[in-house]
C-alpha cells in the first residue's frame, strides 16, 4: 500500500527523532559510566604516563687482591645525548661554533669543522635524542656540562644523560680469565666474577619519578622509594708482584718455545692458597699470547711423567717397606707389557739395574711400569683405588665455572654399549701418566701436600668477603686429606724431587739455581683428535708434546708450590727439561729474590746468627756416629759426601743428602776443620774466633750467595 506523501514524511521525521534519542541516551550512558565505573582506571593510565619507577642499579663490589690492590672494580660511565628541541634556535646557531671547538678539545676523535658537520646533521632532523658522547667519565662529563649551551641549566640545555656502571680491571690483562666476567642481562657469568657474584652483585633500588618538561623526569617523594645497596668486596689469594712475575716467565716460556698454550701456577704450600695463576693461549691472527681459555682448571690432559709421583705415592701406600736403594731389575732394552712395547728415552741403569730413586731421577717409564705391574697385576683396582684415594678422579670444586672432570678409569669401567674400557697395557701405561686424564690444578694440588708433609691443601682463590671493614665471611684453609702417606713415605717421596733437580731429568736447568728446588720433569705426546699420537706438525717434522715441570721451593722449608705446563712448543726443544722447566726456575728465582731473600748480611755485623737449619756433616761421620750410639737410621742420601741428619716427631732419624749450591749452609754444629773446608770449596772466605764447634755463624743460612762474602764463625768448646 502506497503511502500519501503527507504521511510518509512523517514517518521519516519520527524516523530520526527516534535515531537522535538513542544516540543521546548512548552517550548519557557513557557518560555515566566514565564518571563511576572507569574513573580509577582512566586514572590509573593518565597517572602511569606521568609517573614511572626507576631502577637505582646497585655498584658491584670490588674484586681485591691479598696485598689490598684493585683487581676488578665498578666505575660510572656515561652515554650523552642531544635534544635539539629544548633549546632555542636562536642560542644554537649563535653558540654552535664555540661548543665544537670545545668538544674537539673534549673528544678529539672529531676536530671542530667535523663536529659541526656532525651537529648539523642532528639540527637538520630535529632529533631529539641525538647520540653525541658514549662511555665518558665522570670528569669529562663536569667538562661538558660547562660548555657553552650546555651550561643553560637542566631545562635549557637539551643534554640528556645516561648512567651506567662499567667493570673495569685496574691491571688490564692480569689474572683477567681468572677475575672473569658476569652480565645479569645476558645470565653470563664466568671466573670469580661468577663464583661470588651473589655477594658482588648488590640489591637495585626503586625510584618513583614524574615526567615535567621536554620528556624529562624529575624524582618523587615515595614510600616505595629504596636505596641501592651496593655489592660486597670480595678478597683475593692472589698477590700482584707475584702475579705479574708469574705470567711474565710464563710468556717469555712461550714466546721462546713458540707453543700453542700454557698455564703456571703459584700455591702458598701451608694454606693452598693460590698467589697468582696465569694461562695464555697464542692468538694466530695477532701472533701474541693472550688470556682466551682458562688452561689451568679446563685443560684435561694426559700428564707424562709428573704422575710417576702418584703412583710412587701409590706403591709407598701399599709397601711401607719399599726403601729407596730397592733395585728395580728394567733390563738394557724396551720392555714389553702384552702386545705394547715400552722403552725409556735414555739408558742411564748399570747392568740393567737401577734403584727407586734412580726410577724417579732419571723418570724411567720401564722402571714405573715395573714396580706398579709388579705389585697390582692381580689387582688393578688396588692401584686405581690409591689414584681415587688422592683425589684424582675428581673436580677440586673450585667453585670456578668450566673446571673439567679429569678421568682416571677403572678395571670394572665399561663404555655404552657394554665393552670395556681397560685393556692388558692399561695398568703400565697409566703409571707413567697415558692413558689418565687430569688438570694442572689438581696435580699441583697433590705435589703440593708433598712439600707440605703429606697435607694435602684444597686450591683457594679467595680469603674474605667484606663490606666496608666488616668480613661478611671467610674461606679458611680447607684440609682435603690430612695425610696422603705416613711421614716416612712422605720422606722417600721429597728425596725422590729433591734427586730430581740434583742429579735427575732437571739437574741442568738448576744446577746453578739461587733457591733449592724439589720437582719432577713430564713430557708425554700430543693426542690429535683425528691423527692420535701419530700426529706431526706441519712444517716441522716431527710430533708434539705436551711438557710440565711441578714442584716446590725452598726445599728445607717449602713456601710456595708452582707448576708450569706447556703445551704443543715448536721450538727447537720439545722435553719438559728444557721447556717448562726454565720457566719454573724463573717464577722461583724472582719470587725467592723478592720474598726470601731480600735481607743484607754484613760479615763484619754486631749482630750474629744462629743459624736454625739441619745441620751439615760429613756422610761418613754420620753414618759413624748413629752408629757408635746404637741409633737405628733411615739412609735417603744415595750419593754426596755432605748431609744431614733429621728426626721427626715420631722419633724415626733419617740420613738426607745436603743440597749444597748457591745459599749459604747451616755450619751450626760443625767442627772447625769440616765448615771450613766447606765454605772454603764454596767461595767463601773465612774467619773465626774461640775453639771447638761453631754455635754461631754471621751470614744467615738459606741467604743467596753473593761473590767474595767474608763468613765469621764463633766456636766453643762444649
């Protein structure tokens, strides 16, 4: 039905009446709803795009080392930026040659014609977050601000700036892998930064701020509002003087034997403390030795003759009785265990027969793998229980992110799919240090609870954690093994690396050393991954070698243990002999000269010594002696005519070969005939008052020797 044009525009009429009411009462309802319902969240958003909370990042605590030095420490840095917008066009273009000419002298890295170009490119944009300076100081930034346009005030001069915190390390490169690294963005932490950072780290504090003019925040008064609290000082082992020397010879080692890698460490011999410790790896790109990969605690090798010692320990364990004269039959050519023939790289044994001592002297393959296959053939696991027993076979828990599990296998080991690991040359090829897998770390360790009486100390790297003058905690020395073998063993074992250094593998390289040395020489073969021990390096014919040479000094009162390993030299010398061990000698020179012996004796002094060492006599009148008063006596000294005669708390006497070099001996005790026939034949000249013995002597025993010394001696009758 059609509608008449009357009625039909009408109806259109109250069409958008109707239309307009709904819309009205819509937007009286939201209305409504704005102004009660939303109110607090509308709020809530306004107030959170006005106010925000800050982060007050917290400094890190230093890393210190023993002797109270910066190692690693957190410093204020600031990246600067540029808002053209909040500053006047006007001061800019007036001011803007001035402030280039004084950035040029601020960063010269641009001059004030590039500068300006550089500014210009930021005005053209109008950027208002323009990067201008990053990771200045905080003196170059007070400089900066001083500056014309900067100087405007907080509002006016359109800086905007950064802080952040930056660890920096005082002594650059020293103990750098060691004092490591840690990011808490990235979770990457390594070294001690890593190990102690949750008392390094410190707690961040909160700080509500509101946003006023040209985007910048100004702090609020808030009940949530925290303070940082900044990270606690975490106290070293190292010691810098020592840690400089340590990784210098270190460095020369390598530079001169063109190797690959190497590490060296210094061990406080009573506390296990580790005074300095160094590990260098050769960047080819550069050709310099660098610190990219912690050779000490990571690097898992096969050890050569340094681990003879641990199975000496081993045999000590097993037979008391074993003395150091028992004769060793190693026969005049190789030796064959199963289908593996074994040979030593030099013939030293009369007739085919050596002693214990000679075995570790003069480091006999033949000979180890003789007295161990002799005394576990039947029982292997007898032999790898005394490993096990030394803690060979495990991480020192250092704590240190990256320390390798050594391995040292067991007859009952078995690989995945069921078949065995040990084979019939296992038990011979391990005792001369192939075939067992351990870390610089841990064999000093175990050299170093030789030197000191058979204690074996847990390696240390900090002492103290503190805030302000407060010690939050302590690391005390940690005893891992009260006693590795009796003291009697313990004995044998410092005569077996005294004779080294005196007779042995290392007799060239300390003969003429000014500190007494105990050690042991290793040299074992290079296991390519692919090639094996077949392995020759391109371009010098012949295979490579890894060389160690650990010990102790001084050996009449041992302070410090050191190793030195090296890895893959290319050098002309390839045996730890003439590798590694000139290397120790240098750490041992430099740390005895500036530790031990820095005091001046003067011959015509008021002040006498009494000297406080073993005392020094002829072997046969010991020998004499002992025996005219029934002592019963353990004979250590296989070669020599001047030794000493020792007891220990148990009341066990022992005849010790005298270490006659380049330190003034301990006359104490002697007859005037025979001290003066010694330091005579030693370079001195000699003086004395009074008869019979002598009981004082004017230069302290133990001194390094310097050339034509004037000795006093004061004898009386007794």
């Amino acid at each position: 039905m059609k509608l008449d044009p009357r009625t039909e525009t009408l109806w259109k009429t109250y069409l958008v009446y109707l239309l307009v009411l709904v819309v009205a009462v819509a937007i009286i309802a939201k209305i409504i709803v704005v102004q009660t319902k939303d109110n607090s969240q509308l709020l809530k958003e306004a107030e959170e795009r006005e106010y925000r909370v800050r982060t007050i990042e917290a400094s890190r605590g230093n890393l210190i080392s023993s002797d109270g030095q910066l190692m690693a420490t957190s410093i204020p840095r600031y990246d600067v930026y540029f808002d053209y917008k909040a500053v006047d066009s006007v001061v800019l273009a007036n001011n803007i040659d001035s402030l280039c000419r004084q950035m040029a002298r601020l960063l010269p890295k641009r001059n004030p014609a590039q500068w300006k170009e550089f500014f210009g490119v930021g005005i053209s944009k109008g950027n208002r977050h323009y990067k201008i300076a990053l990771n200045i100081t905080q003196a170059e930034l007070r400089e900066m601000q001083q500056f014309v346009i900067f100087n405007r005030g907080v509002y006016k001069n359109g800086l905007v700036i950064e802080k952040k915190v930056r660890r920096e390390h005082p002594f650059k490169d020293l103990a750098s892998l060691m004092l490591g690294m840690a990011n808490e963005e990235k979770g990457y932490y390594f070294g001690l930064e890593g190990a102690f950072n949750e008392y390094l780290k410190g707690e961040n504090g909160r700080q509500l701020v509101r946003r006023i003019h040209h985007g910048n925040w100004m702090p609020v008064d808030s009940e949530d509002n925290t303070d940082a609290r900044n990270g606690n000082d975490v106290i070293t082992t190292f010691d810098i003087k020592l840690q400089d020397i340590v990784e210098s010879a270190l460095n020369n080692t390598l530079v001169t034997n063109k190797a690959e890698q190497g590490c060296a460490i210094l061990m406080d011999v009573e506390t296990g403390y580790i005074k300095a410790l160094a590990n260098l790896s050769l960047n080819h790109e550069t050709g310099k030795y660098e610190e990219s990969y912690n050779v000490a605690l990571a690097e898992r090798y096969e050890p050569g003759s340094v681990f003879k010692i641990a199975s000496m320990v081993v045999l000590l364990n097993h037979n008391e009785k074993m003395q150091l004269t028992d004769l060793v039959n190693i026969g005049s050519g190789p030796i064959k265990f199963s289908n593996r023939t074994m040979k030593d790289d030099h013939s030293f044994a009369k007739g085919g027969v050596c002693t214990v001592q000679e075995v570790i002297e003069q480091s006999s393959n033949k000979g180890t793998a003789v007295l161990v296959t002799k005394a576990f053939a039947a029982h292997p696991e007898k032999y790898v229980d005394g490993l096990y027993a030394l803690g060979l076979n495990k991480k020192i828990g250092t704590g240190i992110t990256g320390e390798a599990q050594p391995v040292i296998k067991h007859p009952n080991d078995k690989t995945k799919d069921g078949r065995k690991l040990w084979s019939n040359v296992s038990l011979p090829w391990m005792s001369i240090g192939y075939e067992v897998n351990v870390t610089p770390l841990q064999l000093i360790t175990l050299y170093n609870a030789i030197a000191n009486g058979g204690r074996m100390m847990k390696p240390q790297f900090v002492t103290e954690v503190r805030r302000a003058d407060e010690t939050i905690k302590k690391f005390d020395p940690v005893v891992i093994n009260e006693q590795i073998a009796s003291p009697e063993a313990i004995k044998k074992l410092q005569t077996m690396l005294e004779g080294v250094v005196i007779r042995g593998t290392a007799r060239r390289q300390f003969q003429d050393c000014v500190v007494s040395v105990a050690g042991k020489t290793g040299t074992a073969q290079y296991y390519d991954k692919v090639q094996g021990y077949a392995y020759h390096e391109p371009g010098i014919g012949r295979k490579l070698y890894n060389t160690t040479f650990v010990g102790y000094f001084p050996t009449d009162k041992p302070r410090y243990s050191c190793i030195v390993m090296v890895s893959r030299a290319r050098g002309a010398k390839w045996a730890a002999g003439g590798v590694s061990a000139p290397g120790f000698r240098e750490i041992a020179e430099k740390v005895y000269a500036m530790r031990i012996g820095t005091v001046e004796d003067d011959a015509d002094s008021t002040v006498r010594r009494t000297a406080t060492s073993p005392v020094i006599v002829r072997h046969d009148k010991a020998t004499q002696y002992l025996n005219s008063i029934g002592q019963s006596y353990d004979d250590l000294a296989i070669n020599g005519d001047w030794v000493t005669v020792e007891s220990n708390e148990a009341g066990a006497t022992y005849i010790r070969e005298a270490r006659i070099g380049n330190t003034v001996p301990n006359v104490v005790g002697m007859d005037l005939t025979d001290a003066v026939y010694l330091l005579e034949n030693m370079g001195f000249h000699t003086t004395f008052t009074g008869q019979g013995t002598v009981v004082e002597q004017s230069l302290h025993a133990g001194d390094t020797i310097r050339p034509n010394r004037t000795i006093h001696l004061t004898l009386e009758r007794r």
